[in-house]
C-alpha cells in the first residue's frame, strides 16, 4: 500500500474494491444487502449502493462484514480494513475554508499520478497567484467576508503546491488565449499571474500550451474541464465545474470523451515554446499599458511655437514642424546625435521630464 495517500483517493479505492469483490461473488445489491444482514445489523441496499458510490466511508467493522460475506482471504480482508481506517482519516481541505463540494477534488489532485487540463476564461487553480486568486473570489462572490477570503486564498495557494512538490504529478494544461487577456485584478495582478505562469513553464513536470484567440472555434467552448490519472484506480476521472457545483466523470464514455477532447485541443494550440513566446507577449503588452497609465500629458496650450530650422528648405517644403524651448531645463546631448564623440550628424538635445516624458531640441537652433 502506497504511504502517505489522502483519504479521498483510499474511499475511491475502497469503494472499487468493495464493487469488484461483490461482482466476483455474483451477488446483487439486494442479495449482498440479505446476507450482510445475516452477519450484521442496519444493512440495506441503499447502504451498499452509498458505500460504492463513496457516499459514506465504512467503517472497519463494516469492511469486515463485508469480507465475510463475499468470502475474501485474510490478506484481502486486511487490506480493506486499513484502507477502511485511512479513508475515515482527514485531509487538511477538511479543516481549511476550501467549499466541501471540492473537498474530493483537492484529495484527488493530492494524489494524481497525471493532471490534465482546459480552460477558457480563467487561470487553473494550482497555477494562481495569491493576488490573482483572491481577485477571482471577490469578482466571484463579493459579499465574502474579507477574513473568509483570507483563509479561502490561503487554501488555493496550498494546494498549487501540489504541481512543485518533490514528485509531483506530471501537468498538462491548455489555456484559451482570453484566459491570459482577461485583465483579473488589474494590469498589476496579471502581471505577476503570467511571470508565474512563464516560471512554471520551466518545470520539467508542467507542460502549458495555449489556443489563439485567432483560431476560432475549438472543441472546448462549452466549458473547462480536468482529466486525473490516479494510482490503483481503474481508470481516470474526468471533472467539471461549474454554477451548480463539481461534476465528475467516471463512465468510460464520458472520459473517452473528454480524453479525446483534450487530444484535439493539444493538436489545435500552439506548441510549448511558441505558447510561452505568447505568454511573454502578452505579458510586455501589460507591461507597457502600466506604465502608460503611469504617464502624463504636458499642457503646452499657452506656449509660444515657432517654425523649426529642420522644418524645409525656406520652410516652404519638406516637414512642417513647430517646437518650443524648454530653457529652464538642464539640456544634454543625446548619444543618438551621430559622428565621432556626437561631433557629426544632426545635433540633438534631450531633457527629461516629469514621470517618462522626455523633450528633444536641435542645438544649433534652441
């Protein structure tokens, strides 16, 4: 038995062997219900039902019960119940802020082997800033309370652990383009959201890949979704989120189909390294309108302009261009001004300005 293993992933796996155990046996659920009851009290099919669908966590006597009636050996018995007491076990999502209808969802993420995810409007979860995070919580449900979203943050960032960990499950995920423009918490916040996202890229566990906004239509536009691979379970678990709470996805069909989704999605996104070429992109162009709104404009309404000596021959042609002295500022020669030492070439003069502005003037003609 694997050691350090959540509750979550141990009832998934106790419920699994619960079912293949009674399948062996040939039993039903009304006929497993009858015999339980023979050995035991408060057994009904409804109960069995709950226990397989991880609805209810048995307890080890429970397990015991079952290993007489389906007739188990003494090691699988033994198995079952320690299974049966880690499963009873908490996580540490139990005693956190983390909503309980994502309680499963943290235990399988805590577990996963492979994590393989589409999004199409946010940043995943286990990718999130701290900032970025508690942005999507506020925009989310405003009326939180400030210490609740505290403790909410405090968990996601927890749990983002899990992908840089020291053997941490292997991560594939595709972003939709507008994921990455859509400006959650402002410019600042999204600034250090892609700078996490491009130091994640250099994980040898994360692979990011990232669908243009210019493709059009792709298979995942009717909403995000996760594949997991996890450790003795039978096959991978697909889920969903949305308005009405977590979804999960067990049939074969249903996994088949979102298996095959995100094959397709892969296929139609950028490679690794041109998807992380965007991110940059997109990251300097966030860059750039910070310190553009950081800028200001300098009223020059009720100055005195005059023709420019570069402005044409007799001012008659060539560029017509006006200008206006500065001459309380401390001018100095641009190292743009050409020739050897700035002797040659066009003279030019610059001035710094308040904030990122900057004045230049032809120093043969101030």
């Amino acid at each position: 038995m694997d050691e350090g293993v959540s509750p979550t992933l141990r009832q998934w796996q106790l419920a699994e062997a619960l079912q293949g155990y009674r399948d062996r046996a040939s039993m039903t659920l009304d006929q497993a219900a009858a015999k339980l009851r023979e050995v035991g009290k408060r057994w009904s099919k409804s109960k069995i039902h709950r226990i397989e669908t991880r609805s209810y966590a048995p307890k080890p006597s429970e397990v015991e019960q079952f290993a007489e009636v389906y007739g188990l050996s003494k090691q699988e018995t033994e198995e079952l119940v320690r299974m049966s007491h880690e499963a009873r076990e908490k996580g540490w999502w139990q005693s956190s802020a983390m909503p309980k209808t994502f309680h499963t969802m943290a235990g399988l993420e805590r577990d996963a082997k492979e994590i393989r995810q589409w999004e199409i409007a946010l940043i995943p979860g286990l990718m999130q800033t701290s900032d970025y995070a508690r942005a999507v919580i506020e925009s989310i449900e405003p009326s939180t309370p400030p210490d609740v979203v505290d403790s909410l943050v405090a968990a996601r960032t927890t749990r983002g652990r899990v992908i840089t960990r020291k053997s941490p499950p292997k991560v594939h995920v595709i972003l939709c383009e507008m994921a990455l423009r859509c400006p959650v918490g402002g410019r600042k916040v999204m600034r250090g959201q892609l700078e996490k996202i491009i130091e994640l890229t250099n994980e040898r566990n994360i692979l990011v890949q990232v669908a243009p906004i210019a493709g059009g239509v792709n298979p995942g536009l009717e909403g995000g979704f996760s594949i997991l691979s996890l450790p003795q379970l039978s096959s991978d678990i697909g889920y969903a989120d949305g308005v009405m709470g977590p979804v999960y996805l067990e049939s074969q069909d249903d996994v088949r189909r979102c298996t095959m989704r995100f094959a397709a999605l892969a296929t139609l996104a950028l490679s690794p390294k041109k998807s992380t070429e965007l991110v940059r992109t997109i990251l300097t162009e966030y860059q750039l309108s910070e310190r553009g709104r950081g800028m200001t404009a300098l009223d020059l309404s009720r100055a005195t302009w005059r023709k420019s000596s570069r402005s044409g021959a007799n001012s008659g042609g060539g560029q017509c261009v006006e200008v206006i002295a500065l001459t309380s500022r401390p001018w100095r020669r641009s190292n743009r001004t050409g020739g050897a030492n700035g002797s040659g070439g066009n003279c030019v003069e610059v001035v710094g300005l308040r904030g990122d502005r900057v004045a230049v003037r032809d120093n043969k003609n101030p």
